[in-house]
C-alpha cells in the first residue's frame, strides 16, 4: 500500500550493506594475493607477468561468480534494484571478468614460459594437457567465449530470442569449466584457510543460488498454485491475452506491474521462458497475460491450447504501485507496453483514499497509449469500465513517429513537453511510470527532465533481451 515507507528504508540498506559486501569481497581477493606473496613474486624472470596473471585471474573468478548471481533471480536484489538494473549490471561485469580471464591467460602462459626458458606455444601445450582441470577449463573458456560473443548487441540484434537464450546457458557450463582448475590446485585457493572457504563458500552460495532460485523454487511454486490455461483471446491485431486458472493466485505474491518468466509445457521450445507482464490485477483463480506475437516462440503462444500446464518463475520488477512517493500518477505507454499500466491503473484507482495535493481523496491516474492508429487500441471497454469506477483519464496518441513529433506521434509539430501539460497540468505531484521500446522511454524521459520532474518519480522497466 502507498506509501511503503518502511520498505522504502530497507531496501535502502540491503542495497548499501549489498554494495559494500561487493566492495569487501574483492578487497579480500586482492589482500589474499598480497599476502601469497604478490609483490615479492615480481622478481626473477617471468615474475611480473606470472603475477599480473594471477591476480587477474583472482579478480576474474570473483566476478565470474558475482555475475551469475546477479541473474540468479535472488527475491530481494530483484527487489531493490529490479530486474532491468540487475541485467545491465551482469552485462557489465561479464564484460570485465572475460577481459580479465584473458588477460589472465595470456599473462600466466607467457610468465611460466619465461620461468622455464621455453616457447610460448610449448607452455601452452604443457598447460592444458598435464596440469589438472585445465581440459576443463579450456572448454569453460570456450563456452564463455561463445555467450560474449552473442551478447554484443550486434550479434544479438541478428539472433532469434530462442537462439541467443539457448547459447546463453552456455555461461553456466562455462563457470562450472573453468573454475574447478583453481579450486583443485590454485596456490591461492588453497594457501591458507582463509582462503579456502572463501572459495569454495562463495561457488557453493552461487551454485546453491541459482539451483533454489532458478529451477526449485519455480517448481514447487507452479506445482502449489497449478496453474493452467483456461483461454487465448484476441485483443488486437497480432495481440492476444492468455487467461490462466490455478489454486491461491492471489498467493503467488505476483503484483500489477511486475512479470514473471512463463514456460508453457507440451510445446516446441517449452524449455524457452518468456518475460510477460500481467495485464490485470491477479485474483484468487485467474491471471492474465497479454503478449504480442513478433516471433517463432511468441506466435506459437497464440495457438495455445486450454489444459496446458504453465511454469511460473518470479514475480520480477520493480514497477508496482507501492514504489511511488506520491498519491497520483501519470502512465505513459507505447504499443503493447499498456498491459503493464493496464493492471497498474486497476491497482491504483482501488486504493482507499489518502491525503495530498488537492486533498483527501482516491488516486488520480492519467494514461497516454502512444499508438500507430485506432485498431492498436487495447482495453478501451475495460478502461472505460475502471474510468467508471474511479479517477482515470484515458488519451490515446495515435500516428506514426517523426521529427517533429518526437515519442509523442502524429504529423504535425508539436512540443512534447506542452501537450504534456495540457492533459496532465499537476504533472509536478504525479508519479509517473513509462513502459514501451528501450529508445522510445530515453526519449520521454528527456521530456520529463526537461519539464522538472525528478528521477526519483520516474519508474521504468526494460525487458528486452
């Protein structure tokens, strides 16, 4: 209920206490190099080199770790941070830690054949084929090489979603490869006691992380609450919502404005998880989905069949009602990203009424649906039926996106910030939340700067792979 300002605090220091736990553990990786001997190790032939790769490995290792646990879908990061933060960061420091590891490479190869007065091309060989784990972790390595390699965006931009998914698990196999050489023989994982459990108690955490978040968890909750499909109904052109039954819906702790990962069994590319939104507020035996078929995977939802068993892992994201500071609010959508402010606004215009601006009252909401023309309207009767019931204003923007126009549409030229304005003139004591292509929210966040409203009062979630 707004305004949760006690989780509000919390969330604030589980993120503090979660960032300087970040920043202890990798001081403690570099304070057990140092005391290995991590300096004196510079001197003698190959010393600086056999160095710099040790510590670059150590610092690849930790962040090789911190990243899979950055998508382990642990609950309470994903509720500080959300689900679109906690990608970018995992984007980042898997960058990092696969730079480090080649350094890492490089530099231990050409230090050890300098120690021992050989060619680079013998160490190597000698490496990977007569010191423990390294077959392994020759084939981690390549595994990882394969998830970077189409996780760069112009890679990724020519991969079908199924495809990238599947290379993309490869990083889980390539973590459990490439590690276990140093776990088993690693000076510095078993020089002292220290040491050793943290090693071996940060793999275990990630391990166990990612096997009760990733895979128990969402089958013990899909078995709870049973969830099935009950109907597919067309809502628009290429647009249709999966109507879901199942036992304590209202349980599944899932609120309007948050996703899920949705498997649909008994289908081709079953194994494959969808992040969709629910498209109204759940109740005790029903939830719904609204999705656009742009793909193979997406079109094949649409022929679903009722009976299908479906596979639930989250609720995820952090664009539910009880984040916002103030009491009404503005919902800015682009296309199919109105399912989000669909059950955002049923859940807000149902709240009871609070103190603010204008006074003692229920919460005012406005919409705006940017849209290309009037058939890509969604839920105009149950807008209209929710517009009944409370404080909610419905504009549609329709037309297509020019110059002149911006984000807004339409042919002629207009000032954004304006028309915003015009139909939201309270805009300042609005909370405002925006859903709709990655590109398109940078464009109306500029206009929101623009006109004054802080960051804090914008909430925005991408969900794009």
């Amino acid at each position: 209920m707004f305004p949760d300002l006690a989780g509000r605090r919390r969330r604030r220091m589980t993120a503090r206490l979660v960032v300087a736990a970040f920043f202890a553990g990798l001081a403690l990786v570099v304070g057990l190099w140092l005391t290995g001997g991590g300096l004196r190790g510079f001197a003698g032939v190959g010393g600086p080199a056999t160095e710099i790769g040790r510590l670059s490995g150590l610092v690849a290792s930790y962040l090789l770790l911190i990243q899979v646990l950055l998508m382990a879908r642990i609950p309470w990061l994903e509720r500080i941070w959300g689900h679109d933060v906690l990608a970018r960061q995992h984007r980042l420091v898997g960058f990092l830690s696969f730079d480090l590891m080649l350094v890492h490479i490089v530099a231990i190869t050409l230090g050890y054949a300098a120690a021992a007065n050989s060619g680079v091309l013998h160490e190597i060989w000698l490496l990977v084929t007569v010191y423990p784990g390294m077959l392994l972790a020759t084939a981690g390595t390549a595994a990882l090489v394969a998830v970077v390699v189409t996780s760069i965006r112009a890679s990724r931009r020519r991969m079908r979603y199924e495809s990238w998914h599947l290379i993309h698990l490869y990083a889980y196999l390539g973590v459990a490869l490439a590690l276990p050489h140093q776990l088993w023989t690693g000076g510095d994982f078993t020089a002292s006691p220290v040491a050793t459990v943290f090693w071996w108690g940060l793999w275990a955490a990630t391990a166990a992380a990612v096997l009760l978040w990733r895979v128990v968890t969402p089958l013990v909750r899909s078995a709870r609450h049973r969830i099935k499909v009950l109907a597919v109904v067309p809502e628009a052109r290429g647009v249709v919502s999966i109507v879901m039954s199942g036992n304590r819906l209202d349980k599944l702790g899932l609120q309007a404005g948050q996703f899920c990962q949705w498997r649909f069994l008994g289908r081709p590319g079953w194994t494959r998880a969808h992040p969709f939104t629910v498209s109204a507020v759940p109740t005790r035996d029903r939830l719904r989905i609204t999705i656009r078929a742009t793909g193979d995977g997406t079109r094949s939802l649409t022929a679903l069949k009722p009976g299908t068993t479906v596979v639930v892992e989250g609720p995820y994201g952090v664009m539910n009602a009880d984040r916002r500071e103030h009491r009404d609010v503005l919902l800015i959508a682009a296309g199919v990203g109105v399912t989000t402010m669909r059950g955002l606004a049923e859940a807000i215009i149902a709240e009871p009424p609070s103190n603010g601006p204008g006074g003692y009252r229920r919460p005012s909401v406005v919409l705006l649906h940017r849209i290309h023309s009037q058939p890509d309207t969604l839920f105009a009767a149950e807008f209209g039926h929710l517009a009944g019931v409370g404080d909610l204003r419905v504009h549609a923007l329709p037309g297509r996106r020019s110059a002149s126009s911006a984000w807004w549409g339409g042919s002629r030229r207009i000032d954004p910030g304006t028309e915003l304005r015009r139909l939201a003139p309270d805009l300042d004591d609005r909370e405002v939340y925006l859903c709709g292509p990655a590109a398109w929210m940078t464009q109306v966040q500029h206009t929101l700067r623009e006109q004054g409203v802080p960051k804090t009062a914008v909430h925005a979630e991408e969900f794009s792979w």
